[in-house]
C-alpha cells in the first residue's frame, strides 16, 4: 500500500478513535456493503443467498458512497453474497475508487476467471480458504473449490495483497498447518475465525459433540504459530481472545459496563441501504435507511451486544479497546 494511503486510512482511523473515546458523534472509519445477497454456492454456515434478493442500482449506491465518506468513512469492504454475481461490480468499484476509498473485496473466487479485470482497482482482496480440496468442500459445497487457487495466484502475480478467511468448524479443526504452509507458499495472509451464529446473515451451528476445551486448544495453538511469525493475519490480540472464549455456541452477549465500537468505528450497509452497527446485529435491532436518513444523526448508539467473538468484529472492536497494540501490530504488518 503506497504511503500516502496509510496516512490517509491512520487519519481516518485517529479521528474515530478519538470521536469514540470523547463520546462524541459516530464517525465510523470503516464500512462494510453487501453489494448483493444473492451468490453462486451455498455455504453450509451462510444465510446471506436466503435473504432479500433485490439489489439497489448503481446511482443509489452512489448516493451511500458518498454519505459514508462525508461521515469520515475511509475503508469500504464491498461484500455480499458473492460480489462477482453483480454485472456492475467493475463500475462500483470505479466510482469508489474515484471518491478515495481505500476498498478491499470479499469473494470467493469461484468466478473470477470469467472477469479477473474486476479486481484491477481493488486495494486488497478477500477470499476464503476452509482447507484443502476436500475439507473446504465439507464446508462450502461440492463445486466451491473450482478455480480458487488458481485465482489466488493470479492474483498474487499481478501483486495483489490477499487474505484468506477460514470458517473454522468441525470439518477443518486439523487443516491450519496446511493452510498456513499454503499462505507461505502462494504469499498470501491467513485469518481464522469460529463459526458465528445466531444472526440472519448465518445459518446451521457447531457440531454438537464438539467440545468447547477443543475449541480453545485450536485458538491456542494458533496463537503459538502467530508468534513464530507466521502468515497469520489474525492479531495476537484477537487470538488471545478467542483462546479464552467461554461458549463458542455463543456468539454474543451483553456485558454490563463493556462497550461495542460497532456503530461508531465501523457499520455495515446491507444490499437494500439499511445500515446496521455491524453485519452480526442485521435482524437484531432497527436499521437506519442510509438513503431516507442520516446514520450520525438518526442511529440510537445503542448495540444489542456489547461483547462477541464474531470474526471481523472482534478485529475492529481491538482496534478500539486496545489502540496501542492494535496499531503496533497494524503497523508491523505494513513496514
Ligand atoms: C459472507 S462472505 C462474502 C464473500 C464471499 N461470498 C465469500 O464467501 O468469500 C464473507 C465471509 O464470511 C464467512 N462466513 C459466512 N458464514 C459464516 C459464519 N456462520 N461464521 C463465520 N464466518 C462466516 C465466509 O466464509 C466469508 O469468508
Ligand atoms: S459464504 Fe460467501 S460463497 Fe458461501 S454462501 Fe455465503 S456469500 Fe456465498
């Protein structure tokens, strides 16, 4: 990432913080927008192709664009369903660009041989990597490995910065040393996360002979690996927490006297425009209509949560909680 895109995204960053500290108004630094719920596989642990099918046109995605940038919005996460379903991803992608979003994408690779030239603008690509051939098919079905890792080094070719998402679940408890030694190989960045659940975005649970100890043994031994310098994209941080969680069948819950930067560090905008805290709290409290309304002005500030251990959420609640370690770390990565 070239210099001055790291200043701006720390600026924007810096603002957040101190607007969440000083409790003053949310200027979120991050976004997440699901460009479409709609998608090519269906992922046993995934709602999203369930939902709402209907997607806003280009012209309205550019009025939220731009409401999330007078906000202080500097990150954009375009997500879904599957991006790559939509036609005029390359266009959105485009006008984000043009507004100065640093903008990284989730898919999952399946169709990109169809379009590489998508990705020609995008500042960071996200795909998702559940193990080996076999174990990622136990998780995402029988035709979701198809061109994935022929995609990750085309993308590496061409000097893409990429990261991995693992789902971990019980199909894949033995698949980190692999993936890991595959992120050493191809050059790409690893980031684990338990199975969420209890949300509309997700469906199905952990398997239910699968004790929580193991769990924790997993995360632990993670850790282990991250502080041998590898691949791992996850934060110490994060790793510590997920290595100490209590119930993995429980994503999240309200703790009295611990506050969620969801909201007012970061939000998420579904494919329809409404704007929610985070994409874990969609279908858990009301939206905000991101084109009718205002989110600084019209959001309650209150989660239904306060504490998760919710993939990306954690991630940016560190950001948050532990500033300084957080961008110790951000900024180990970077340099
Ligand atoms: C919703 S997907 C969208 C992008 C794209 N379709 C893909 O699969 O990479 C974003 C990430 O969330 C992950 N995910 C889906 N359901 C999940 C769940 N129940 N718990 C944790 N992560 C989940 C997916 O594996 C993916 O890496
Ligand atoms: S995880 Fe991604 S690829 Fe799988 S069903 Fe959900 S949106 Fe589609």
């Amino acid at each position: 990432m070239a210099f001055a895109e790291n200043a701006q995204l720390g600026v924007a960053y810096g603002l957040s913080l101190v607007s969440y500290w000083a409790q003053k108004r949310p200027r979120p630094f991050s976004a997440s927008f699901a460009v479409t719920n709609k998608c090519n596989l269906r992922c046993h642990y995934c709602n999203t192709p369930f939902l709402d099918p209907n997607d806003l046109p280009l012209d309205e995605v550019g009025v939220i664009f731009g409401k999330l940038r007078r906000m202080g919005v500097q990150r954009l996460g375009l997500l879904g369903g599957e991006p790559l379903v939509r036609r005029d991803l390359v266009d959105m992608i485009s006008m984000a660009k043009r507004m100065g979003f640093y903008v990284s994408v989730n898919s999952n690779l399946n169709l990109y041989s169809r379009r590489p030239e998508a990705f020609d603008q995008v500042d960071l690509v996200m795909t998702s990597l559940d193990g080996d051939a076999d174990h990622h098919r136990a998780n995402r079905g029988e035709k979701s490995y198809d061109g994935v890792l022929e995609a990750i080094v085309d993308l590496r070719s061409r000097g893409k910065p990429l990261m991995a998402i693992a789902v971990v679940t019980e199909n894949n408890l033995d698949q980190p040393e692999k993936l890991i030694q595959q992120a050493e190989e191809l050059d790409f960045q690893i980031h684990f996360q338990p199975q969420c659940m209890d949300t509309d975005i997700v469906r199905g649970g952990i398997a239910e002979d699968l004790q929580d100890e193991e769990l924790r043994r997993f995360w632990a031994d993670l850790l282990v690996q991250k502080k041998r310098g590898r691949p791992i994209a996850s934060s110490v941080a994060y790793l510590e927490a997920q290595s100490r969680w209590r119930d993995f069948r429980v994503s999240a819950f309200e703790d009295p006297g611990v506050r969620c930067a969801a909201g007012r560090g970061f939000l998420y905008v579904d494919p329809q425009g409404r704007a929610y805290p985070c994409a874990y709290t969609k279908g858990k409290c009301e939206p905000i209509d991101m084109l009718a309304g205002d989110w600084q002005e019209d959001w309650s500030g209150k989660t239904p949560c306060s504490t998760c251990n919710v993939g990306p959420m954690l991630e940016f609640n560190l950001l948050y909680t532990k500033p300084l370690s957080a961008s110790l770390a951000a900024l180990s990565r970077i340099t």
